[in-house]
C-alpha cells in the first residue's frame, strides 16, 4: 500500500495555517487526505480492503466451484469404468456360457438320441466347429457316444477353462457360466432331471475337480 496516495504532508498550502478554527474544522472534514482516500478506494488499479475481501471471496467461490466440477467428473468417470467393467464381465460369461452349454447339448443329444430344438442343434454344432480345433478331433468322433462320456467330457472342459483368457478373477467367472449352461441344457431337453444320467456325472466332475464341490 502506497501510504503517498493517500496524504501528501508537504503539498499542504501555508495559508490553510491562519485560517480561523472553522475553517480548520470544516477543512478536516474535506481534507486533501480525504480526498485522496475516496480516489484510493474507488481506483481500480489500487486494492482497498473491501475490494480485497470480495476478490477473496469471488476467487474462494470459483475454487470451490471448479473443485467440486473436477470431483463430479471424477465420480462420473469412475461410474462409467465400473460399468464398462461390469458390462464386460457379463459378456465374457455369457460368451462362455453358450461354449459350454454347447458341447452340454451335443452330450446330451448323443446320449439320449433326442434333439432338443433344430435352432438348438444348430447353434451347438457351429460353435463346436470352431472348438475342434482346440481339441483336435472330427465331427464324425462328436457322433459317438464314446466321446461323451463324464471322464472325457469333463476333460474337454477343463481344457476349454483352461483356454480362455480373461482379466480379473477366472474361477467365479467360469463356474457362473458353467452352472448357467447347465442349468439352460437342462430347460432345453424339458426340465431339471431329464438330461442323461451321464450330463449330470459330468457336471458333478466338473465340480469336485475344477470348482471344488460348489453347489
């Protein structure tokens, strides 16, 4: 603060020194120093402390204001992570499901000597293509029920579990999309108990070998 601004002793007039008491009295009330305050407070190259105090306040409110906006965006894009997460997750097990609820229907079909539904078998059979490569084997060995039983179905998919590659953590994925395929297989041949008696040794290996015994 630049206390000049705001009275210069010196530039007083030495006649205002022999002026009556009055005049004395009513010049302090219209001093040059007075003046010269007023021009000081209202100048807006000078910060007086009312001019100050409100700045301070202005450039409190837009802290706060551009603080809460950076935490809105951060919850907002912490939202949309979680959901992008949680939407993966539910693709990944559904895609999964639907490998092993086909090779559960081609088990079936073969066992039983029933097709659940033509869309049904179609969509098993395509899916099943894309897998022999992995396996190693022949449409012609998938129409055999020698193929189909628990102990190599069950190998087959461990081998599959085994191949599927995912972030976060594998086995309550694959054991969701296991129990969903099963329990799908089952409502295609027309409810629970009426698959093979094999499909349901080959879930129960499944379990006790790869989930260990979850219900």
């Amino acid at each position: 603060m630049d206390i000049s601004r705001i009275a210069d002793i010196g530039s007083v007039n030495q006649t205002n020194l022999t002026r009556s008491a009055e005049h004395r009295t009513e010049n302090k009330t219209s001093s040059l120093a007075a003046d010269h305050t007023d021009k000081f407070v209202k100048s807006e190259a000078m910060f007086s402390p009312a001019y100050t105090k409100k700045s301070a306040q202005k450039q409190n409110s837009d802290n706060n204001l551009t603080q809460r906006e950076n935490t809105e965006n951060h919850d907002v894009e912490k939202v949309d992570a979680e959901a992008k997460q949680e939407n993966n997750g539910a693709l990944i097990t559904k895609g999964v499901s639907h490998i092993i609820r086909a090779m559960l229907v081609k088990q079936g079909e073969i066992l039983s000597g029933s097709v659940p539904s033509v869309g049904a078998k179609m969509y098993a059979e395509e899916l099943l293509n894309q897998l022999r490569a992995l396996y190693g084997n022949s449409a012609a060995e998938e129409n055999t029920p020698q193929y189909w039983q628990p102990e190599e179905t069950a190998a087959r998919l461990f081998m599959f579990f085994d191949a599927v590659s995912i972030d976060g953590e594998k086995q309550p994925l694959l054991e969701r999309s296991f129990l969903s395929a099963f329990s799908d297989t089952e409502q295609l041949f027309g409810g629970r108990g009426r698959l093979p008696l094999e499909s349901y040794e080959t879930k129960q290996l499944v379990l006790d070998a790869y989930f260990k015994g979850a219900a």
